[in-house]
C-alpha cells in the first residue's frame, strides 16, 4: 500500500472537479431537497447481482481499508496507491495488479435514476474529440467502453466501467492487459466486485465527487509524502464522465 501526498503542481495535478461550473453548483445548493437526508439508502437500487455493495448491503467478514465513501477489499496481489493532498483529502485511487491497473471514483447520482448510460455517451463524446476512437461493449456490468489511447510510454488500452448504485455512481477505469481481457487481472475484478460505497445522507449535486479521506492511522501517524508513488499509475480522471486527467466543463448539476 503507498500513500501519496502532492500539492496543486505536477503531472497528477488535480483540476476543481467542478470547474466552471462552480457558481452553477453554489447557486442550486441552496435548492437541494433537503428530505434527501431522510432518504432511504437503498432507494434507487439496482439488480446487481455482485458488488460493488451499498453499506447496507455489504456482506460482512470483508477485510476493507476505509477510505471514507469507498471501502476498499484487501485482495492478495494488489497494491493500493493512493495519493492525497496535504489535508489528507483523496485525489485518486488506483490498484495496481500486475501489469494492469484500475483506477476507482465514486459519484452522487440521483435517487430516481441511474446515470452511467449518460455519462458513457459523454466519455465517449470526449474521446472522440480527442482524436480517439472507442467501442461500446457488454460486460459484467453492462455497457463498457473500450478505447487505445496514446501515453509517454506508448499506445494503452482503457476500458471505463459504470456501476449504479442507490444515489451513487462507481466509475471504474481498467488500464494494461485487464482492459481487454477482465481475465487478465482476476485480483483487480475482485476488488471491484467486493468494493463496498458509504453515500452517506447528505444532499450533493448529481456528479459531485463523494468524499474521500486517508484512514485515520495513517493521518494519526502523520506519514510522510511518498516519492512518486503514482508515477506508473493512470492520469487522473475527476470527474466521472472524465476521459483525461485536464479539466473538463462540468454540467448543471440536477436535484436528487
């Protein structure tokens, strides 16, 4: 497990996932459903047959590192890189299996509806227009999408996973051999299908990033920044339809 801590500057810079639309947000706060809070978790669930598992579904016995929203399995073989800002706030999380690597978000999404077959028609709009071609395909969970981008060490393939949850969205991002072949890295399938999401009953804009903090040893302990520890993890992806690690123009937000 490496922990990383960065400032504002470098190649995983992390733009606001908000972006733009940062007084757009400010302004319909104000105007959230405050019954939200009062909202059974379970509404809106889906027949997933496997997890990722709402908190009130999760089975138990699971060994999980709690990073706040997402519970993440200890799965043998898998190295979970973390990187976090000075306040212990987490920008990104990727586990790294082998050669493949897959990269987890977790989103607010509202109660009436699930939302991955519309940010997927989104991430494949950017790809596009990034000069990059992707194919839609059925999986586990549905609709994928399947891409080869161009990287500093050359070509990668991607492969953009969507779980809907109740009021929750998991976008999983599998990168190296796992994104074309799931068998590839069966470690890195089962982190995902035992991940475990806390959405909490607060009301949040539709997209919002759900909260995510270091374990409470690790900020008690006061550990140090690691030294690149994410050099040879995926560019960052902020906001769930992201397909890069730039800013991208985030819509208005809609009520829960």
């Amino acid at each position: 497990m490496i922990f990383s801590r960065k400032g504002g500057s470098g190649r995983h810079a992390k733009a606001d996932p908000r972006g733009q639309a940062r007084d757009t947000f400010d302004e319909d706060l104000d105007d959230l459903d405050a019954a939200d809070e009062d909202a059974d978790p379970r509404a809106g669930k889906s027949s997933r047959a496997d997890g990722p598992y709402d908190i009130t579904e999760a089975p138990e016995g699971i060994a999980q590192l709690d990073l706040g929203s997402l519970k993440v399995p200890a799965v043998d073989g898998v190295e979970v890189r973390v990187q976090a800002d000075n306040d212990g706030k987490i920008q990104q999380i990727v586990l790294v299996s082998q050669d493949s690597a897959l990269q987890l978000g977790v989103f607010a999404a509202p109660r009436s509806e699930g939302i991955w077959d519309e940010v997927r028609a989104e991430i494949r709009k950017q790809l596009f227009n990034d000069g990059v071609a992707a194919e839609e395909v059925a999986g586990d969970y549905g609709s994928e999408l399947r891409a080869r981008v161009r990287t500093p060490e050359g070509l990668t393939d991607i492969r953009f996973v969507g779980v809907d949850g109740p009021r929750w969205l998991v976008r999983a991002v599998f990168q190296g051999p796992a994104a074309v072949d799931p068998s590839a890295a069966p470690a890195l399938l089962e982190c995902l299908r035992s991940l475990v999401v806390e959405r909490g009953h607060e009301a949040m804009p539709v997209r919002e990033p759900l909260p995510l903090h270091l374990p409470k040893e690790v900020t008690d302990a006061g550990a140090e920044p690691g030294e690149a520890a994410d050099e040879d993890a995926p560019e960052a992806v902020n906001g769930p339809n992201g397909a890069d690690g730039r800013r991208k123009p985030s819509p208005r937000p809609r009520r829960q």
